[in-house]
C-alpha cells in the first residue's frame, strides 16, 4: 500500500485540527502518528511531556517521509499550555466514567471539527498515553469526549492508529464543509483555552483564599468539578470578563 | 488508547471478510496487522509467501493479545489459492491504472461485504507487499478494487493502517446488516473463484493448444485480460458449466 511519494512538500490542508499527544512513551509512536496525520491531510502536532524528550531520532525512520510535520511540531510542558490558544478541544477516551461531557463517534467529531473550522476556531483532538489513556485531569481540558465505534471485545489500539482513524474521518468529512455556514456572528468570541484557564485561575485563588478549597484531599476533585463546568457550552470572551468581576468582587468580601 | 483487555478471548464476528496479505515482508507488520483486525472485529487471515516465512515471533510481539489471529491463519502459495473459496475479492490499490473493475472507497466496499455476507457468500480482501504493493495479476483476481479517500499529496500508507481502515468501515457498517435482505434465490449459485480457476485453466490450455497464446511476450497481458473478462459480473456455478462445455467443444475443432 505504501507509494515512493515523499512528504517533502507536505502542506497542511487548513483549517486542520491540532493533535495532540499527551505524555507520549515512544518515539517510534511519535514518527508513525506523523505518517498517519500525513495520510489524513493532518498537519500541527504538539507533544506535552514525552516521556523520552524530544527531538528522538527513532521518530523520523518511523515518519517515512512525514519530515514536516515533525520538523514543525511545539513541545509543552503541560495540557493546559498546549491547548491554550485552543478553541475547542476534544478527547479520546475508550471508557468515560462518570465524565458529563458529550460523547461523539470519530465520524461525529469530524463533523463538528470542520464546522468550528469554518466559524474560524481551532479545535485539538487529545490522545492519550499508550499505556494509560488520558487521566481525568486531561480529560478536564476536554469540552467533548470521541468514543471510537470499534470491536469491544478488543480494545487495545495503537496510538498510530487512533490518530489514523481521526485523520481519515476529518480527511473524508473536509468534502462537506460547503454545506456549513459560518455561524459567528461580529459580536461575540468565544473564548480561547487560554482565556479560560486564565478565569480557572483566578476562581480557584480566590477559593483558596476563602477557604473554599480547604480539605486537601477533596481539593483536586472540586477544581476539576469546576473546570467542568466552565467548559461546558461556549463561554465567550465578553462571558470570561463579567465572571472575573462576579470573582473579584465576591472575593472582596461583603462591602459595609 | 491502549486498554488492558487481552485477546484471549477474541471471537469472529460472523460473517466476516478474509483479510489476505500478498508477499508481506514484515512481520512485525504482520502482528501490527492482526493487532488492527482484532479492533475492527475481524478475524480471517490469510499470508500469501511470506518474504521471511511463518511462523515469525516478531509477529506475536506485535500483535498486543491479538494471538488467536495469528494462530488461526493459513498460508498460502499463490494468490488463487488463497481466494480459491471465496466468492467475492476486493484488491486495495492506490492507483489503479488501465484496469476496467469497479473502483469503491473503503466505506463502499464495506457496505458491498456486508452484503455479500447476506448472501451467504464469502469476501476476502487483498493487501499488497509493503514497499511495491499488488501487481497487476494479484490484481486480476479480484472483482473491485477499493481505493482511500486519503491525501494524495502524501501517499506512504502503512499496511497495519490500510487494514485498520478496512476493519473500522466494517465495523461500522455492520449495524446496517438488517437493511440488507438476502437477494440469494435457490436456483443460482455464484461460482467460487476456485471454480473460476479451474475454468480459467481449462480455457488457457485451449487456448495454448489451439495457438492462440502463441506469442510468448503478449502471453501474459492476454490470459490477464481473459481473466478480468470473466471476473466482471458474479458468474455463476451453472454458467461456468456451459462455458466448460462451450471450451471443450470449440477445442475438438469443426466437426466433419
């Protein structure tokens, strides 16, 4: 199946959606996810945390011609850092637990990337590490979780082809895009990740210093209890600045 | 996106199509394949002259669980040989040139077998060597053939991803099963592609004692070409008994 076709002039097909691989175990995984976001027209990669550091010379033999796309990944250092100018963010997750998100196939995923595409919004599409999947803290940057519709009695997918399955189904949907209109209007942003975390932070400050957060063994569980429900919908920019002045002012203490 | 099911337990899901990998090289891609098919829910292998041999334990490295699959597939000698059962071959191929089959996406042809197992009748698909892929008398003895709606601008497909892609349609698509009704009837049976080799090979020795065959460089276009005409259509049982008859007495020349 494979062509004598290099990838020297590998272009991103845009608006493409960001893939990113959270705290990923192999650089050979690394190269073949590139080669999989080649055939899938995919093209911005970011690493949170690999394991074994980056660059790792094991991922471009794996790459097979998909240099660029190696070439112009960003490293971070966390989640939150490498979706903050992000949009919309989705995970992939095989077994949501308790997590109120909405659930979509690849295909539906695909579907609603390319319509935040044409609303001129970056979407990212989280996967996990190959051992481990994604835990609940990055499941927490989420707004939506993807479910692949594969064999349950065999779960074990390989980071590459997660990423195959995701590209084919965004390369395949591009076709439809005509058919969505851009819905943003002039008067309203929604807000990016960025934006969001920045409110995060400042919610969370102010619980600590009122108390709020106290016990520390439920702490953890609260803030992403919050994060939830920030991320939940499409919270603007213009929503963003009204909760700071809601935080700043409650956090002021009642006024004599 | 790796989960800790092992494959033990791994089952068919019935009917489901024969995955059949032409002169693979590589068996850790051989694994990485039967590690795919475990997730798209299918089970049926088939090698045909594995470059390194078989068994490999490089595959079993590879396969994640996906044991039972290796175990259970045969290896063939030939191509014919190993559709010689089947009743319906599907050749992947990038870029199909001068050859007049039906050309499906991966979404098309997994609708096509899943209606083809409605009929009670056997699918197989055909992959071909990682570097070179399927030459054109691998592809003669398919029916269709299925190109991706992958980037053209990066063409580098992995074989474990090719199959991934296959499996993941079929999946899919198997919940439409209840739309297709059984269009079988009683009367006719679609002639196994064994039945249609043994008529091929009648038909060629005719044709070889007749003289028609005689030019030794158009020899091999010609029988190719032959053997496409009669793939086209479903021939069945029945007909392929005329045609033997109609072979037999052309060869015994004009009687006196």
């Amino acid at each position: 199946m494979t062509g004598r076709d290099g990838g020297a002039d590998l272009q991103p097909i845009e608006p493409s959606p960001i893939v990113i691989l959270v705290r990923p175990q192999l650089a050979e995984n690394i190269g073949a996810v590139a080669r999989a976001m080649g055939n899938g027209g995919l093209f911005h990669l970011r690493l949170v945390a690999p394991r074994d550091g980056w660059p790792q010379e094991r991922a471009w033999r794996m790459a097979s011609g998909a240099h660029r796309i190696l070439e112009s990944l960003t490293v971070h250092e966390t989640v939150a850092d490498a979706v903050k100018d992000l949009h919309r963010v989705f995970a992939t997750c095989p077994r949501p637990r308790h997590i109120i998100k909405p659930v979509l196939t690849a295909r539906g995923a695909a579907a609603e990337i390319h319509a935040i595409g044409a609303r001129n919004m970056k979407a990212g599409i989280l996967f996990g590490p190959e051992r481990a999947g994604l835990d609940n803290d990055d499941i927490a940057c989420a707004d939506s979780l993807i479910r692949y519709d594969l064999n349950p009695g065999f779960m074990s997918l390989n980071l590459a082809q997660a990423v195959m399955i995701m590209g084919y189904e965004w390369f395949i949907a591009r076709d439809e895009d005509a058919a969505v209109k851009n819905l943003q209007t002039n008067e309203t942003h929604v807000a990016t990740k960025g934006e969001l975390e920045n409110f995060m932070g400042h919610l969370v400050r102010a619980c600590d210093e009122a108390g709020f957060l106290k016990n520390p063994q439920k702490r953890p569980g609260m803030v992403r209890n919050l994060r939830h429900l920030f991320q939940r919908g499409e919270v603007t920019s213009q929503e963003l600045n009204t909760l700071h002045g809601v935080v700043s002012d409650l956090a002021r203490g009642p006024r004599e």
